[in-house]
C-alpha cells in the first residue's frame, strides 16, 4: 500500500504529456508572430516513409514523426515544476 506522500507516476506523465501538447501548439500559434517565433523552432525525426505490411486479407501500416519545439520543452520543464509542487 502506498503511503500517504507518495506520488502517481500516472499524474506526471499525463502533466508531461499535456505539457508537450499545449507547448507543441502554443509552438505553432507563435510562428506567425514575429517576437515569439523561436518558440515553434525544433526538429522534426521519425520514420520519413510509412512501413506498410500487408497480409492478404489485412494491411497494417506503421509510421512515427515526432517535433521537439522549445515550446514543448518549456511545457515540460512546467509540468515537472507543476508535479513537484502537487
């Protein structure tokens, strides 16, 4: 059983996976904005063409891009401030 100050590992990676989403968007919206627009810079990795498998009767395709912005970074950096002090 857990004792009364433990924390949820679930808690923080829902903070840190809102924080990638808002930072992420907030990265997009500040593009068009002179001042803010080192806030949408980052890079972009991942499988370039999708893998596709196909079995006959059924036809999977796999794919994964990820983009890192300093944005998201800040809306990480924010949720594990915003955890700690939970």
């Amino acid at each position: 059983m857990k004792g009364t100050g433990s924390k949820n590992a679930w808690a923080l990676f829902l903070l840190m996976l809102t924080g990638i989403v808002l930072g992420g968007f907030i990265g997009q919206l500040a593009q068009g904005v002179p001042a803010l627009g080192w806030l949408g810079y980052g890079q972009a990795f991942g499988i370039e063409e999708p893998i596709i498998l196909n079995l006959g009767i059924l036809v999977i395709t796999f794919g994964l891009s990820i983009k890192i912005t300093i944005a998201s970074i800040i809306g990480v950096i924010l949720a594990i401030i915003i955890y700690r002090f939970l």
